[in-house]
C-alpha cells in the first residue's frame, strides 16, 4: 500500500493555504502559529524554519513533540471522525487541520488550546 501524498506534501505549501483561510475568515493570522506551536511545540522561529527549508509533512511532525493533550481533539475534519484514524502521522495533520478550523471559525483559544481536566 503506498503512502498518501500529503505526508511527502512540503508544510510550507499548506502552511499558506492555512495562512489564506484564516486572512479570508478575518481571524488573527497571529493564532495560526499559536496553535502550530501548541501542538508540535515549535516556536514561531522554527516554524518559519520549517516553511523556508521546504520541509515535508512527515519531516515537520517527526521532529515535533506533540502537545499530550492533542489527544482531546476530536470531531470531523474533512467528513473523518478524527479519533477513528490508524495512521500517527495523519491523525497529527489532522488534529492541525482542525485546530486551523477551529480558528478560522473565531472559536476561542481558550477552547482550542485544550487543557486536560
């Protein structure tokens, strides 16, 4: 079975789709790297590191620490309940598709940066 395509996808190329659809929502651009960090725990500096270097999909979550509490990301994302997804590495885009979701719709970071009870 080969891989699906959006693992070898650089992030840089997603990265301003996520920019675009936040800009077009009229949310805070600002909230992007917020959330990006939150989950993968890189800071904006290394974010931009990741976007100039061209760095792919599985490149960019390999060398993240996944935020434990991503674990409370649940819901629809594409028409895919998020906690049914198998593949590690497409649950993590995922979980970063939804939380680009979740700020374009204006939810409050309060509620998307989830914290465990």
């Amino acid at each position: 079975m080969s891989e699906h395509r959006i693992f070898g996808t650089p992030f840089a190329e997603v990265y301003r789709l996520y920019l675009a659809k936040i800009e077009r929502k009229g949310q805070r651009v600002e909230d992007l790297d917020v959330v990006i960090e939150w989950l993968t725990g890189f800071s904006k500096s290394e974010i931009a590191s990741h976007v100039d270097a061209g760095t792919t999909f599985r490149e960019f979550f390999a060398a993240a620490h996944i935020n434990p509490a991503a674990i409370l990301i649940t819901g629809r994302i594409c028409g895919v309940v998020i906690q049914e997804i198998e593949d590690p590495l497409m649950k993590q885009i995922r979980y970063l598709d939804k939380l680009v979701d979740e700020v374009a719709n204006g939810r409050a970071m309060t509620k998307i940066l989830r914290q465990p009870v």
